[in-house]
C-alpha cells in the first residue's frame, strides 16, 4: 500500500486518517491505527447523533437555538436505536453524542448504552457544568472513547458574556471531574470577538492539563449574530495565533478547524493549509443526524440547503448507499469559483474553503473573502495604491 499523501488530525489520536491516491486518481480515506477500515460517502467515519436541543445554558452563539425546555418535534428512544442500527448497517462503527447539553436528556446513558450494545466507540460533547459524581460514576461503568468539553474562555467573565452568568466555575469543576476520573478528554472553542482576548489562557490552560485543543471561529447561523463574529482582517489574525501556536510546538495538540486551514503566501500561517483536504469531509468522515430527524453532511452544515433527508421518512443506510451528502455538496468544485477565488492558483487545491464559511459568512458562496490569501493580496494592492 502506498505511503499517505497527507493526514487528517483528528482530536483523538486514534482518530488520525491517513490520505491517500487510488489508482483512479481519487482520494481514499483509511483509519491511520487500523487501514482495513476505509470511508467514504458510502460508509462514514462518525455517525454524529444530536439526542437534544434542549440545554441548561443559553450561548449567545449557538447554532443549534438550544435553551432550556421542551421541544415537541425531537426524536424519540426508539428513533434513536432505528438510526444506530442503520448506521451501522452502513458500515459506520464511532458515533458521537451532542446537544443541546445531552446531560438534560432523560434517556442520556439509554441512548449511549445503545450505541454500545450496537458496537459503536461512543463519545460526546457537554458543556461540563452537569458533571456531578452520580453522573461521573455512571460514566465510570462504561467505555467511553472521548469526551469533548466546549470551553469559551479561562476568564469567569469572559466565559459569561459567551455563556451566560454562573456558567464557568461549574464547567471548570466538571473539567476536573472528567480528569480526575481518567476519561480522555478534549477541549473546543469557538472563537468570536468576545473572547479573543482569552486565547493565551486557554492554551496555557490546556497546555497545563495535557488536553487537545480544537479551535474554531464562530459563525453567523443559528442564533448567532454577525456583530460579534470576526471580519476578514480580524479572522486573519486570529488565524495567526493559531498557527504561531502550533509553529511553537507545544506538548498538546492544537486541531485547527476546516474554517481556518486556507491558503497563506506567509508562515507560519501558510502552515494550516496543509489540514485542508481540497474539499468537505462533510458526508464522509462524519454524518449528523439532527435531534429533529434532518439529516446534514455536518453539524456546521446544518442549513436548510444541506438537508439530505430526514430519518423519519428515510433510512440512513439509503442516505449514505445513496451518497447524498457528495450530491449536496456537488456546488462545492472549482470550477464554480467566482471573483477572486476563480483566478487563485490554488483554486483547483482547495475549492473555495469551508462551505460553511461560504454559506454564512462570505456574500457569495462561490468567492471565500475569508480566505488568507484573499486578504493578503488586497493589503498588498492597497499598500501599493496608497490606501494602506
């Protein structure tokens, strides 16, 4: 078999896929620790399962609209172990748990037992600020592959404004909760003008911890508004202290997100490209089931124009055997480029960036202003007309 061309890190180390180039000059995505296991549209890596919207916290970024009560159009128990058993009938062995806060769903521990009894390596995503020793002990009796804690700020204020009051110093004690217990554990941000000024502490706080860190920027969807999310230039540099953070080698890992891995003319920065995999692993490495049966290529595609189906009228084992997520993303190629994106070199490597930096944050979602390059060849325009 021939040496990978590239890598994609995960934020689990087993959770590394190797790239490589089949004979018919398309890419092929194998499991790094174990090669038999190929992905595909077909058969993805991670089945990502959102079991509630409903949450203890109100975010002022949340994708999802997720607060504190019932909703009437969720999927019940059984749904959820149609879907796993049909996950699995497509060949996909991880799944992934999230919200809302899957601690305020009654049938949490059901739902994960389920998904272990299926053959599933489970893992899921809290906010932490449930965490208490029954719920730990009950985690305590089982496998649990990776736990992924959404961390906004190392400052209580800070974490609050993102947040909202009382929020921080119960999800720090969560944290330590999981830690002491031994679970594997990562952390993730979204950054976003109200807690930039917070990133040196929460790297040092990972650093201090041995935690994976996964960084991402925040997006104008769900309830998100787009004053508090980055312009270009503030994205830009946001994007340098991510990259001068991994350039530093420091002993955690830093996963830098799809929406920051374009292309630079400059480095450190121009070393984020090399995680970029010149399309959406949407639909590939990981499916999202919604909590209200939609279907997506991605928890950050979750846009009424990447719905691919819904599990109460169509079974996920037809969605995936049906490659529906590669349709839906068929817009998504560089030959469809406009503007700028349309005359870039690397055009053909990267095909626009993220689609949901398209989709959200750009005015078209054929031209990516978000885009390192982009940016970099407008202030040199500008410094050599004089507006600089």
């Amino acid at each position: 078999m021939p040496k990978p061309a590239r890598a994609i890190q995960g934020n689990f180390a087993s959770d590394t896929i190797d790239v490589l180039t089949g004979p018919d000059g398309e890419p092929r995505y194998l499991l790094a620790d174990d090669p038999t296991r190929e992905f595909s549209y077909r058969s993805p890596f991670i089945l990502e399962l959102e079991i509630t919207r409903r949450c203890n916290l109100r975010c002022v970024h949340c994708y999802a609209h997720a607060e504190n009560r019932d909703f009437g159009d969720e999927l019940t128990f059984a749904d959820f172990c149609r879907v796993l058993d049909q996950g699995r009938s497509a060949g996909i062995r991880d799944l992934s748990l999230t919200g809302g806060e899957v601690f305020m769903h009654p049938q949490f521990f059901d739902i994960l037992d389920a998904g272990l009894a299926r053959g599933y390596d489970v893992r899921f995503v809290t906010n932490a600020t449930l965490v208490d020793e029954p719920r730990l002990q009950a985690l305590c009796a089982r496998p649990i592959k990776l736990i992924t804690v959404s961390l906004d700020a190392i400052s209580p204020a800070v974490h609050e404004r993102v947040r909202g009051p009382g929020s921080h110093r119960p999800a720090l004690d969560g944290i330590d909760l999981l830690i002491a217990a031994g679970f594997p554990l990562s952390i993730i941000t979204a950054f976003s003008r109200l807690n930039i000024e917070d990133f040196d502490a929460l790297l040092g706080f990972c650093v201090e911890r041995g935690l994976t860190w996964q960084v991402q920027m925040t997006s104008a969807k769900g309830r998100c508004p787009r004053s508090i999310t980055f312009s270009p230039d503030e994205y830009y540099a946001f994007g340098e202290r991510v990259a001068a953070a991994i350039a530093a080698r420091p002993p955690i890992t830093i996963v830098s997100m799809d929406d920051l891995n374009t292309f630079s003319l400059l480095q450190p920065l121009g070393d984020l490209w090399r995680f970029w995999q010149g399309l959406c692993v949407g639909g590939l490495l990981n499916i999202f089931v919604r909590a209200t049966g939609e279907v997506t290529p991605c928890s950050a595609l979750a846009f009424p124009e990447c719905v691919v189906g819904n599990v109460r009228r169509d079974s996920l084992a037809a969605i995936c055997a049906e490659e529906r997520c590669r349709k839906a993303l068929a817009w998504h190629r560089p030959d469809a480029l406009t503007g700028a994106c349309a005359s870039c070199p690397q055009r053909q490597e990267c095909s626009g960036g993220c689609p949901e930096i398209l989709l959200c944050m750009c005015k078209a979602r054929t031209e990516n202003e978000y885009c390192y390059r982009h940016i970099e060849e407008r202030r040199i325009l500008a410094e050599a007309l004089g507006d600089g």
